[in-house]
C-alpha cells in the first residue's frame, strides 16, 4: 500500500501521511455482492419523525458483503480484485473461486 506525504502549506498538513489509491482496481464492485444500505437521515426507525436536525441525504454506499467465517479454505481461488471500501478502513479482496462462486475478504 503506498503512501505520500503532504507538504507543510499549513499547520494541520505538517507530518500528515495520505494513502495512495494507486494499488486499487477501477473497476466497479462485483453487483451481486452488494445492497445499498438504507440511513437513518436523523429520523427516528419507528415514527419516521426528525429527531436530530441538520441531517441530509448524502450519497448512495453500497455495503459490500464480507465472507468473515473462510468456510471455504480448502477450495483454491484466485484474487481477482482489490477494492476500496467505504465502510472500513482495511481493503477487500474479490476472491473468485474454483467452483464459480465469489466472495470478499478483508485484504
């Protein structure tokens, strides 16, 4: 993962440290793998009435669906992908494996 190092124009950009996205794939996420993932938008779940103020829309994420238990060690498969994902911090990998089927992983 390759990182770059900003220079100091201002206070809060002295010592800062930025990824590189360089090492990630352009390709869009594997459809089947994912949903869109409904927000709360500062309203309450039961009532739908506003309950925290100032809370707007943002973008569509699409929650990516990560294969936590590997129950499927034993089959070989192949890294197709690296992708960034939205929800956490790591990368994932598109694993597609011999019998067919794809998964993520947290790389």
């Amino acid at each position: 993962m390759g990182v770059r190092k900003l220079k100091p124009v201002t206070n809060g950009q002295r010592h800062a440290i930025l990824y590189d996205y360089s090492e990630l794939t352009k390709e869009k996420p594997e459809k089947s793998l994912t949903y869109y993932y409904k927000r709360a938008l500062g309203r309450s779940r039961q009532q739908g009435k506003i309950t925290s103020r100032f809370k707007g829309a943002g973008n569509k994420i699409r929650y990516r669906l990560i294969d936590f238990k590997r129950d499927k060690s034993l089959i070989p498969a192949k890294v197709y992908s690296i992708e960034y994902d939205p929800f956490r911090s790591a990368r994932i990998a598109l694993l597609h494996y011999k019998d067919g089927e794809k998964r993520y992983i947290v790389w």
